[in-house]
C-alpha cells in the first residue's frame, strides 16, 4: 500500500532524513521505532506533504505522491494523527467528528456511531468542548476524527506520548480492533514495549537513518537494536 524510497527531507538548511526507505503492505501494522528526535515524525511528515522530501519517492497505492497535498492525500485515503492531536479545542467532540466525516476512495462505513462503539468513552462526551478533555481523551478524540475519514491507509504519531498506562493498555486494545478488520497503520512510537506487541514488522531509525528492519522477533532478538532503542 505503501512504499518510500530513497528520501531525504530537510528544515530550512537542516538535512534530517537521510536515505529513508520502508514499505507497509495491505492489512499491515508497520511500527517506525525511534528515540525523541531521530527522525520518526518528520517521516510521517514526509510522507503526509507536511515536510516535502528534496530528494527520493513515495508510492500510495501504486501511485506517485512525493510532495502532494495533505488534503490530496485525504482525499486518496490516507489518515494521519500527529502527536499533538491537533484537536479544534472551541468544538465539541461532536462537531470534531462531524467536520471531519467524509467517504473515502473505496467507501468505508466509519460514522460517529460505530466511531462511539471503538471509543466508548467519548459517546458521554459528545456535547463536551474539546478543549477541556483530559490528554488521553483528546488523544482518543484525534484517532477518532482521523477514522471519520474512513482513510485505507493510518498514519500514527507517538498515540501513547503522555499517556497513563491504563490509557495505553486502553488504546493499544482499540489499535488492535482496527488491526482486526483490516486498516492498515503505520505506528511512529517510543514505546518499545506497547508497539511491538501490536506490530507485524518494523523498522529502527536514528539520527534520520534507518539503522535496522525486520519482523518483532528479529528486532526485539537483535542486540544493536536494544541498544538504540533503550530496551
């Protein structure tokens, strides 16, 4: 579905990707693991038409879309949810999904109902401001606006960033279900621990390289890649 060559992407005069290549195939949970600043959401970034790459290519669906639009990409079926929720705090989590509901490219059935049925919590909370939800609840509230795309394709940036481990076991459940009937997401995360027990392959990157690829067994057997990674 998915597949990045060769990029490198910079801010202003700072070179930082470097050669990033990774591919996510249909059905897939496809983890980008990284300490803070090696580059993980400036892939995602890359990827979205956020932070155009200079140089190298990516492919959605067999197409070329290096340096579209984001809401181009919307339009296509990419979903993405940036790290800081980017929620619109003067709405209620009603309207927040409501602005963002649309068809995607081959359909999908995601409206807020079965959005409330993944997200139980927030159906009590759908005249609320958005603005005065918890972190976990807006987090919550940004997976949800992202699914009322009904996107083929998610991206994830850093869900569990500042979330209480109940929260995590929470969300990893619901990363889990939408696993089940088939997205397919790519998962920019820290924690090693929570991805991995989600994820079909993964890829390591450091200081905007990617250092090492593999199914979870390989990497969590791999020495080099503890040692990147903190584990």
């Amino acid at each position: 579905m998915l597949e990045v060559k060769g990029i490198h992407t910079f801010y202003g005069l700072s070179h930082i990707l470097f050669d990033v290549s990774l591919k996510v195939d249909i059905g897939q949970v496809v983890c980008l693991l990284g300490r803070n600043g090696a580059g993980k959401t400036t892939t995602l970034k890359s990827i979205m038409g956020l932070s155009p790459p200079a140089e190298g290519h990516i492919w959605f669906n067999q197409e070329d879309i290096t340096g579209t639009a984001p809401f181009r990409l919307a339009r296509k079926g990419m979903g993405y949810v940036p790290d800081d929720r980017r929620i619109f705090a003067d709405l209620t989590v009603g309207e927040n999904l409501e602005i963002a509901a649309r068809k995607g490219p081959v359909g999908g059935d995601w409206d807020k109902e079965k959005v409330y049925e993944l997200f139980p919590a927030l159906k009590d909370l759908d005249g609320r401001g958005s603005g005065l939800l918890s972190g976990g609840e807006q987090k919550m509230l940004a997976i949800a606006r992202a699914l009322m795309t009904n996107p083929q394709f998610l991206l994830l940036d850093e869900p569990t960033e500042g979330l209480a481990p109940v929260l995590v076991r929470s969300l990893g459940e619901r990363i889990k279900k939408l696993k089940e009937i088939g997205l397919t997401v790519l998962l920019a995360e820290q924690n090693i621990k929570f991805t991995l027990g989600l994820s079909d392959y993964g890829y390591i990157i450091d200081n905007g390289r990617i250092k090492y690829q593999g199914t979870v067994a390989e990497l969590t057997d791999n020495e080099e890649v503890k040692k990147i990674c903190g584990i």
